[in-house]
C-alpha cells in the first residue's frame, strides 16, 4: 500500500457519467439561451424597440460571444437612437470578428463619412469594393470618399479615387464625362497641365465638350414651349461640362421641378445643389425635411449629418435632427438636447421651445405664457 486511497473502478465510472451529464445539462441550457435571446431579438427589432434590442442581443453575447450578428444589430439599434459612439464600439466588434460581413462593413463606411473621415470610411468600403466591384451602388460611395478627401485638401487621394471610378467601362457616361472635367480641373490647379491635357481628350472623345452658350439657348427654347423632361436633361448636360456654373443649373432644375410639378425632378435639383456648395443648408435642410415628410428616414438622416458636418450647430438643422430622433423613437434627453441647441438662435428658439413643449408641457405659469405668446407668433415651422 502506498498510502493513497484508490478509487474503485465503479465510482470513477459513475462520476464521469454525471460530469458528462452534467455538462450536457449546461450545453442545452445555453442553447436555449441562445434561442430565447435570438428571439426576442428579433422581435425588438420587428417592434423598433431599440433599447430592447440592444439589452437582449447583449445578453446573448454572454451565451455566444462569437455571434457578429448581435453586434451588428446592437450597432444599428444604437444608431437609431442617436448613440454614435456605441453603435461604432458594436460596429468594431462585428467587424473583427467577421471581417467580409456586407452590411458591417458598410455600416462603418457610412459612420466614417458621417465623421469626415474618408480614409478610415475606404478602409471599410474598399472591402466591399475588392469583394463585388461590379456592384452599382459602391461607385456612388466611393465619390463621396473621393469628395470628402478633395473637400479635406486631400487632393491625390481624391483623384486617385476620381479616375478609378472616370476609367471604370461601368461607370455610366454621363458621370464619366463629368469626372474628366473634374479631373481636368484639378490637374490644371495642381499645375500639372499635361494631365489636365490628358482628361481633356478624354472629355473630348466621349462628345463632353459641348458649346455650352447653345445650350443654355436649348434650355430656353426648351423652356418656352414646355418641354421640362427635355430642358433638364440639357441642364444635367451643363452640369457635366459648365463646373463653373454647375450650381445655377441644378437650381433650374429644381426650378423646373417645381413648374412641372414633378417631386422627383425638383429633389435631383436640390440634391445637386447641395452636393456643389456642401454649404449651402438652407438647401440640406429642405430636402431633409422632404426625406422626412415621404417617411424616408434614413436618407433623411444621411442628409442631416452632412449637412451637421458642415456646420454642427445649424439652428435649423438641429430641430430637423430632433424630429427624425422622435420618428426613430429615441429617448427624450437625446430628442431634446437636439432642440436645446437651437433653442440658442433667436431665429429658431420658438419652433425649438414648441417642440420640446410637445414632449414635455409647461409646469409654470410663466412658461405657459410664454407657450401662449410663441404658439401666436410668426416663426418658421421647418416645413420645405
């Protein structure tokens, strides 16, 4: 004898049967942890119960830690209600673990731009770029990291981005006629006269250069006798190849838009706008709001944070954020620090004061004199 007491064979036997059961017992719990927060994931989200959503994907987290999918449906619940930081924090974490998830990857990009951070947004839409580059909707994206990189003096990595898209035999050539003026452009200011040459030809071969004097007399002609489809295809030609007054004609079109009474048309002039002069809000204010009122929330949202980055404490703006938080059923603080902001521009405070009376009424005789005396009173309603 040793001195060591040995178990018999029987009782090792039956201790190892009830640790298998035992841990067989755990796995089917977790399973079914798994199954229940899944579920009741789900079904937040199906209800736009944001907060719900993130609390239980969050507890599934604590049964399947690999699972991308909670972060990622975390990362969007957070957005809907205004918790950037959060939602890029879940973002990261989805990413990480499922580097060529789609939808992750471009939640990010869209995060990124909404930052001005165009070399971070590519580092995430270049993924997708790589994945599937015949995929349409990715050339749009990657002109808005080209122009965010030109608008932040970025100018090589813009032109980098501009001439992959200019030389892409996809690339529809209406826009390719408009990048190689653009890239013509810029070359000439960069003082590099044989590029600009270069994309000057290629302008040339594809039939851009066009006179833009017999053109405008097109748009008038056109005009005159009520062929609006006709004058704003024209005016899209100018834009194209007039960049000096690329503005003023996405003003006729809209112009045009209303005198036909074609929504569509007028948005494009609008759109267009605003994409010439980033700061120009008065018109990213209005085509937020049109978002808004066709119940477009995330386009409207896309908007609102250009418009923001420009000029984040955009009176106008802030109130029209406040109203897509509501829509999105953010909590009051969030939706009311929104109009608190604009509550500071006398031109705004009695639209920002009404707003935030309708979530929580005046208690003071005071404040309900002053809700009586706003409520009468001449102010903007932030309509289009």
């Amino acid at each position: 004898m040793t001195g060591r007491t040995r178990l018999p064979v029987q009782m090792i036997a039956v201790f190892l049967v009830a640790l298998a059961a035992s841990q067989a017992m755990a796995e089917g719990a977790a399973a079914d942890s798994v199954r229940k927060y899944k579920f009741l994931g789900k079904t937040a989200r199906d209800k736009s119960d944001h907060e719900d959503a993130v609390r239980y994907y969050t507890s599934l987290l604590s049964f399947q830690s690999d699972y991308h999918l909670a972060y990622y449906y975390i990362a969007r619940a957070h957005l809907a209600l205004g918790q950037q930081d959060q939602a890029k924090t879940a973002l990261l974490a989805a990413v990480a673990l499922k580097p060529q998830h789609a939808n992750t990857n471009l939640l990010l990009f869209q995060v990124y731009v909404a930052e001005s951070k165009p070399d971070t947004a590519w580092l995430y839409l270049g993924r997708l770029v790589a994945a599937d580059p015949e995929d349409n909707k990715y050339r749009e994206y990657r002109r808005t990291v080209a122009d965010l990189s030109r608008r932040a003096g970025d100018v090589d990595t813009a032109i980098g981005h501009y001439e992959a898209i200019a030389t892409d035999s996809a690339t529809p050539k209406g826009l390719q006629q408009e990048l190689f003026e653009l890239l013509a452009v810029m070359y000439d200011d960069q003082d590099d006269p044989g590029h600009a040459i270069e994309w000057r030809r290629k302008l040339d071969s594809t039939g851009g250069a066009e006179n833009v004097e017999s053109l405008a007399k097109m748009v008038e002609l056109q005009i005159a006798t009520n062929d609006y489809k006709g004058a704003r295809k024209t005016l899209k030609t100018l834009t194209h190849i007039d960049s000096s007054s690329r503005y003023s004609h996405f003003v006729r079109i809209a112009e045009l838009g209303d005198k036909a009474g074609d929504p569509a048309m007028r948005l494009e002039g609008l759109e267009g706008m605003a994409r010439s002069q980033p700061k120009d809000l008065e018109t990213v204010a209005t085509i937020a709001q049109i978002h808004l009122n066709d119940d477009d929330l995330s386009a409207a949202g896309l908007w609102l944070r250009r418009g923001l980055t420009q000029v984040p404490a955009d009176a106008q703006l802030r109130v029209l954020n406040g109203d897509l938080l509501m829509r999105n059923e953010a909590p009051e603080e969030k939706v009311i620090a929104e109009y608190e902001i604009a509550l500071k521009d006398p031109n705004w405070a009695a639209v920002a004061q009404q707003r935030i009376w309708q979530i929580r009424p005046p208690e003071t005789e005071e404040e309900k004199l002053r809700k009586a005396f706003f409520g009468h009173g001449n102010a903007k309603d932030g309509g289009s």
